[in-house]
C-alpha cells in the first residue's frame, strides 16, 4: 500500500512538471497585435538595403503559394514546446505587392484569411486565384493548333533591388503538380508550365517579373466529328453527282441543295473561329476552297444542260422539220399519182408529141433541186446538233478529271499542313 501510494505521488509529480504551451505565448512573445505597425507598414528588414526575397510557386488553376522572409519575426521552438509555426490574419503582416500584369478582370475567388509564420521568419501565404487574362492566339491550324499563355508576375512599386522573385519550383515539378491537381481538361489538353525570370528597365530602375508560360493543345476530336467530316461528305456527294444523267434536272438541283448545306456551314464556322488572328485559318481555306470547287461545279453542270438544251431544241425542229415535208410529199405524190391517171387515160385516145414531153420534165428536176436542199439542211443541223452534244461529253469527261485531282492534291495539302 505504501509503494503504490508513492508511485502515484511520482506520476502526479511528473504530470505536473509539463510545460504547457500556446500559439498566444508566441504573439505575445513577438508583441504581434493588429496595433503594432512594425510588421505590417513598411517591408520587414533590418536594414533596408537587404532585399526581401519572394518565392512563388504557381499551378494550373491558379494556385499561388508565396513565400518571404520577415525579419522582424524569429523565436526558439524549444522555449515554445516545439512550436515551429502559428496561422495569423492577413491583414496583421506585410505582403509584398505583387500582382499579375495579364488580368484583365477582379479577382471574386473568396480569400484565405490567414497566413503561416515559421520560427525562423519565414511567411508562407496561399491563395486560389481566378486569373481572368489575354492571350495571343494562333488559330492559324485549329482545331490542331497548341497555345501558349503567359501569366507575368511583378511587383506594383518595389524594384528589383527591394524585391527579389524566385520560383520555388522549376518547370518539370510545377508541370508534374498542376497534372496532379487537374481532375478534366475538357476541350483543352494540358501540356507543360514553364517559367523563366525577366528583368526590365524602366526610369532607370530594374524591374524583375516572373513569367509562366501554359502550353495547351486543343482537343480536336469534336470539331472534326461535327465539322470536317460533313464537309468532306457534301464533296464526296458533289462528286458522285458526276453520275447523274446530264439529261435530267435532278443534277442541277442535287448540286444547288449540296452548296447550300456548305453555306449553313459556312456559318457555324464563323461563331467557331476567334474574331482576331494574325493569319488566315487552315479551315476557312479548307471551306472556302472547297466551296468555290462546288461552285465551279455548279457552273459547269449549267454549261452542260445548256448544251444538252440546244441540242434537244434543235433534234425537235427537225423532228418538226421531218414532219411538215413528210406530209407535203404525201400530197405530192397523191397529185403525181392523179396526174399519172390521167395521162394514161389520154394516151388511149391520142399520142403526145414530143414538146410537150420536154415540158412535163422540167417541173420533175426542180423537185429534185428541191429535195436535195432538204437532204442538205438536215445534214448540217443534225451535224449542228450531233456537236453540241460532243461538246458536252468533252466538257463534263474533262471536269471530271480536273475536279478529281484538285480535290485530291489540296486535301493532301491541307493535311499536311495541319500536321507539320
């Protein structure tokens, strides 16, 4: 009974011997109240001439850690109970000024109220930032074209002699990171973050930026799907229209309907495309190409109706032709075959003499003036005729052709273009 009532007495003893410890103890240590403008008003160094030197660590959606020495702040852990750092508000400590040079919007992303100060000085802030900003874009091969977007970082009124900006982490680690947090790219597929420094002189005083470069690919899977492809299909359809009996109106009107679906489009590519570019867009000159291929196509389909059409109207004037000589040869050889009736029933009452017969033969060679004429005129109009429509085979058999091989060697122009 004695010993156990001794050990309980040690472990009290023990218990009792513990050191408790507050992040408060610490403020209060460092007199760090909101009233003390040692550490907010002016950059925290003991000696002005000493830069303070800002860490920033950037990833994709914009999360920017920054990180920076104040001076004025140190204590010894062990005094602490190994207190190594405490989470104070913003708004009681300096930040260095730094914004983004690109945004072009405020910043409504809620903020971290607080910030972590380390025993040795070191502030560490956090912040999930909205970056609203320009780009340059170079739409010149979409929907396979890969952009490239700067976010500058610099500070508003401190030089580079005040501030110093280092990145805290190098190009591959801030890639491997922003992969990392990224859970969908959507349209965009994301390839690398780069960043580099850059100094700038300005009043005779050097500025320092940090720039970080995105570089995204565009994801063109949809845009060939719901564009490229149909396009490809109306040409396909233009070209197997080449089939259609010319003699037919189906041909022209299948050619003017396929045109019109290019128009529409035509049009949906227009609220695709970025208002502003440098150079004229891959697919505008794949659309407008091949629709001023359909065009010429259209004209041509034209041309050759219009021949088929006189040779059509000329074959039916001859048709015509035929018919109104077929019917006056009739009659006269109802008055032929009268007059022969006649003439035999004379010459069983009295001969003819030889004069008169020299008459009657003079009105049979002016027929046969006449009929030679006539055999003439439709030899020539059906040549006439047989030449418009040869003309129209030619023309159609050598469109064909030349069609076929332009389309063929400005698609493989284009896609080579797309994919160099």
């Amino acid at each position: 009974m004695p010993v156990a009532f001794f050990v309980l007495i040690f472990l009290t003893g023990e218990a009792s011997s513990e050191k408790v410890c507050s992040y408060q103890d610490v403020l209060d240590y460092l007199n760090l109240t909101t009233e003390n403008s040692v550490f907010k008003l002016t950059r925290p160094v003991l000696d002005y001439t000493h830069p303070t030197v800002v860490e920033l660590d950037i990833i994709l959606y914009a999360i920017l850690a920054v990180m920076w020495n104040n001076e004025h702040i140190s204590w010894d852990p062990a005094q602490f109970c190994g207190i190594t750092q405490v989470s104070v508000p913003r708004d009681m400590l300096w930040r260095p000024d730094l914004f983004i040079y690109e945004m072009i919007q405020k910043d409504e992303s809620p903020q971290n109220p607080y910030m972590y100060v380390s025993y040795n000085g070191m502030v560490t802030s956090e912040e999930d930032v909205k970056v609203v900003s320009t780009c340059k874009m170079d739409v010149h091969k979409f929907p396979f074209d890969t952009q490239r977007c700067n976010i500058s970082i610099g500070s508003a009124i401190h030089c580079a002699d005040e501030i110093r900006l280092l990145p805290s982490s190098n190009s591959s680690r801030a890639t491997q990171f922003s992969r990392e947090v990224m859970k969908t790219q959507g349209e965009w597929e994301f390839l690398q973050l780069s960043v580099n420094n850059h100094n700038f002189t300005y009043d005779n005083r050097e500025w320092e930026q940090l720039i970080y470069t995105f570089t995204i690919r565009r994801r063109p899977l949809l845009h060939v799907i719901n564009f490229l492809l149909p396009i490809l299909f109306f040409l396909s359809l233009d070209l197997a229209s080449f089939f259609i009996s010319d003699h037919r109106g189906e041909k022209l009107g299948f050619k003017v309907t396929v045109l019109l679906a290019i128009s529409v489009l035509l049009l949906i590519l227009n609220d695709i495309l970025p208002s502003m570019s440098n150079k004229t867009p891959l697919i505008a000159t794949y659309c407008i190409v091949i629709f001023a291929l359909m065009l010429l196509s259209l004209l041509e389909t034209i041309l050759v109706t219009y021949l088929m059409e006189v040779d059509s109207a000329s074959q039916e004037k001859l048709r015509l032709k035929d018919d109104t000589e077929a019917k006056q040869e009739n009659i006269k050889s109802d008055k032929c075959n009268a007059g022969e009736k006649r003439q035999t029933c004379c010459s069983c009452i009295s001969k003819v003499s030889d004069g008169e017969k020299r008459n009657e033969m003079l009105p049979l060679a002016e027929e046969m003036k006449e009929l030679q004429q006539t055999l003439n005129l439709h030899l020539s109009s059906r040549e006439e005729g047989g030449k418009s429509n040869h003309w129209a085979t030619r023309i159609n058999r050598g469109f064909f052709v030349f069609y076929v091989t332009t389309v063929s060697l400005f698609l493989s122009l284009i896609f080579n273009e797309w994919n160099s």
